[in-house]
C-alpha cells in the first residue's frame, strides 16, 4: 500500500476553520478545530483492498496540554481518546500513527476532539503500511 495524503483543508469540518496563520503545513492550510469537545474532521480515503492500513495524523498542539480525539472508521470508534501531545509550539508538527482495518473502496475516517479544548491543529492525514508496533524476537 503506497502511502497516500489526504489534506485537512480538503476534507469534511465539522465546527473547526481551514488556517495558515502557522508555518511548517503542508498543502494550502491546516485545520483548526473549535475549541469545544465534538468538533471533527473527517476524510473519505481510499483503499484498494480490504486490510489493515497505518493512519498517520500530522498535527501541531501549541499549548502544553494533552488534545485527545477519537478516531473512528466507518462510523465506529476505532481508537478512543488517541493521545496528541504537546509539540512545543503552533509551528512545529508531529505525527501520530493508528493501525485501523480498512474495506476496500471508500472509507470515513473521522477524528473527533474529545475535551473542551478541541483538537490540536490538523495539516494532513496519510494512509500507509500498518506499523508493527510488536518487538521483534529471536
Ligand atoms: C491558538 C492558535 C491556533 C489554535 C488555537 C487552539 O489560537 O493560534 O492555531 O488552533 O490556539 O487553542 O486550538
């Protein structure tokens, strides 16, 4: 699976502003969720085949607390309050990966703040390989 991006700027906000008040994004702007619990963003990607596939969330949290945000996949929460953690300052971007099991064709991937702080600011989402996040062992 060759890693695709999907912008931020591109996809479905609920309660969040498209941005490019901060430097380092990548495509036209960023998505800065509403300071409230619920906004979201969400991203119709594509998959060529059924399977698990890596979420990879490009953000930047410019405060010093935690921005956690459910992501769900096809109306499902797929992983609850996925920790995005401070990034030092509103220009400096980190990535946050999720393994998740995709159907072939479209899919809805939707990150959800779950504080009254909103999520963090959004530059992009990229589909790839699932990560092994076991150890290798001999
Ligand atoms: C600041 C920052 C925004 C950010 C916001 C927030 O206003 O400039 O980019 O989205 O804080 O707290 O979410």
């Amino acid at each position: 699976l060759a890693a695709t991006d999907y912008q931020a700027e591109d996809a479905l906000i609920s309660q969040g502003t498209v941005a490019s008040n901060h430097t380092g994004f990548t495509g036209t702007g960023f998505v800065d969720y509403t300071n409230v619990r619920g906004s979201y963003v969400e991203f119709t990607v594509s998959a060529a085949s059924a399977g698990p596939a890596s979420v990879t969330l490009r953000y930047a949290n410019g405060t010093t607390a935690d921005r956690p945000m459910d992501l769900s996949v096809n109306g499902t929460v797929v992983a609850p309050a996925v920790s995005f953690p401070a990034t030092a300052d509103w220009n400096t971007w980190a990535a946050k990966s999720v393994n998740v099991t995709l159907k072939a064709g479209s899919n809805k991937i939707r990150a959800t703040a779950t504080t009254a702080n909103g999520g963090p600011n959004l530059d992009r989402v990229s589909l790839g390989t699932p990560t092994d996040t076991q150890a290798p062992t001999r």
